[in-house]
C-alpha cells in the first residue's frame, strides 16, 4: 500500500534534494519503521489518512522500544520530511507532524584536542613501517583540511592541487568544495605517494585512491577510527576520541584564532551557518584571555 509513496519519496530525496546514499537509506528506515507500526496497530492507513494522534502513538512506541532522544528526533526529522514531499505532490492535505515537537536533546560537543595533544599523538606513529607513513600523512590531512572520515578514505589523488595548495574534497550530497592545505600536511602526502604507496599492488578500480591498504583496495572508515583510537591511547590521551575530534578540533583552532565563521562554514562544507556556530562554544578561559589581552576595560 506505501510502496509507491516510498518509491517516489526515495527518487525525491535522489533527484531533488542530491542527498548521498547513507543519507537516503536513513530517510527510507525512518519511513519504514512508522509502516512497521502502522500494521503492528492494525491501522495501516494511506498517507493521507494519518493523524496527528497516529504519530503521537508511534513516538509513545519507539520511545518504549527504548530508543535515544537522538534516534527520535532522527526519526522526526525523516517523517517530517516525508510528508513535505506528500504536501508537494499533494498526496495529503495536512501534514500530520506540523505540531510535532523532536525531543529535547542536550547539545554535547565533542572532545578538542589541543594543537600539542594533535603533534603527540602523531608523533606516537611508527614511521619504520609503510603503514607508519601512511598514517602521518593521513592525520596530518585530517587536522589540516578538517576532513570528514568518509572524504578522507574517497580521497582521490585526482582531487590533490598540490601546486595551487589546494584539495577538492566530496562532501555530503556529491557537494565539491576547495580547501587549502597546510605545506606540512602537502609535504606528508607527498612522501607517501612517491616512496611507499608506489610499492602497493594496487587492485583494479583503486587506482585513483589516496590512502590504500596492504591489499591495494581502499581503508575504510572502521580502520581509521581504530588508527586513531589506539595513538590516543599511546599519547596517553583519555578523551573520547574519533576521526571527527580532528575535524572539529581544526575548525574549533580556526574560530578561537579568530577565523572568519563563514570561512570556516565554506571549509567544513556546512549548508548552514548554524552548524558551523557550534564551533563557537569555546573555553571560557581562552574567552576570559582574549578579553585580558585585548579589550581596553580589561587591562
């Protein structure tokens, strides 16, 4: 019965909104959790018949599943997405979610490392191992350009402009966007290319990829977590960290130096400046500083 209001939600996220593949998955899991309930109640009802009170009873049902606050309002988002596409194709009249509030959730940022924590732990790197200067050369990527995981391992060495200092990277929904990159990290990645990936057989369809395994395919994003996980540990650093500490800590360093936000929100490839603004909540201390350093009533 919603198969066909899915298929066409499926090829307007596609089409219109340019959203990647993870991203259409999520929607359509969202969708398809609601049709699970819709016939556990008994009431599997077209688009256009459900209520208000049809989407209350489901929160009440995932909340009892014991979902998180974050996978609610995940779920929301995706409903309330959904039924702008029925608005839009006029597949219903009302949209049921208008009065919908998405849980309260507590704005959690992630652990920053300092630009000392970030030297220590890729000093922690084995450089007498190929694998050693692989990783140099990815870290140094990471923190230079505040990649995403997913941008780093899609690297292609197609993407480097190593003359001009700059890299292409695709972001979320195939979204291009430039970023310059630090002589350090140019200097790391290009070491890498000409004395140890050159010594990689390299399986078909691999060929344009940056960082490449011992197999000559490219790393996925469980091996660079696990990467990093086990150089904090070496450092000695106990914070919760993970591939996106380093995009965050790159975009958090470029704000408390006084970056421009909207600088910041084109490097970080955010559709939205509010986004980047959670790269604003910065130490109080380095704020009490600033204030010392630089406003008149202070000294």
């Amino acid at each position: 019965m919603w198969d066909p209001y899915k298929k066409g939600f499926k090829a307007y996220l596609q089409l219109e909104r340019s959203l990647s593949d993870n991203s259409v998955e999520a929607y359509m899991r969202d969708i398809e959790k609601l049709t699970q309930y819709l016939q556990h109640a008994g009431t599997l009802k077209s688009p256009g018949q459900v209520k208000l009170n049809d989407l209350q009873d489901f929160l009440k049902w995932i909340g009892e599943l014991g979902m998180s606050a974050t996978s609610q309002a995940r779920i929301i988002s995706g409903i309330k997405s959904f039924y702008k596409y029925c608005l839009i194709e006029q597949i219903s009249k009302h949209d049921p979610t208008a009065l919908i509030d998405a849980p309260k959730l507590k704005k959690s940022l992630p652990d920053t490392l300092s630009f000392d924590e970030i030297e220590n732990m890729i000093g922690q790197i084995d450089l007498s191992k190929p694998e050693g200067g692989r990783n140099k050369a990815m870290l140094e990527l990471l923190y230079s350009c505040g990649l995403r995981v997913s941008e780093l391992v899609n690297l292609k060495i197609s993407q480097l402009y190593f003359d001009v200092g700059f890299i292409r990277a695709l972001g979320k929904g195939d979204k291009e966007r430039l970023i310059p990159i630090g002589r350090s990290a140019i200097k790391y990645v290009n070491i890498y290319l000409k004395n140890i990936r050159v010594h990689i057989p390299i399986k078909p369809g691999n060929e344009d990829i940056v960082f490449l395994n011992r197999r000559g395919t490219k790393l996925t994003r469980v091996m660079i977590f696990l990467i990093i996980k086990e150089l904090a540990k070496k450092a000695g650093i106990r914070k919760t960290i993970s591939p996106h500490t380093f995009r965050h800590s790159f975009a958090t360093h470029l704000v408390e130096g006084g970056a421009d936000l909207r600088a910041v929100q084109e490097m970080l490839g955010h559709e939205s400046i509010t986004t980047t603004q959670i790269y604003t909540h910065l130490d109080r201390e380095f704020l009490r500083k600033t204030l010392e350093e630089f406003h008149p009533a202070f000294k």
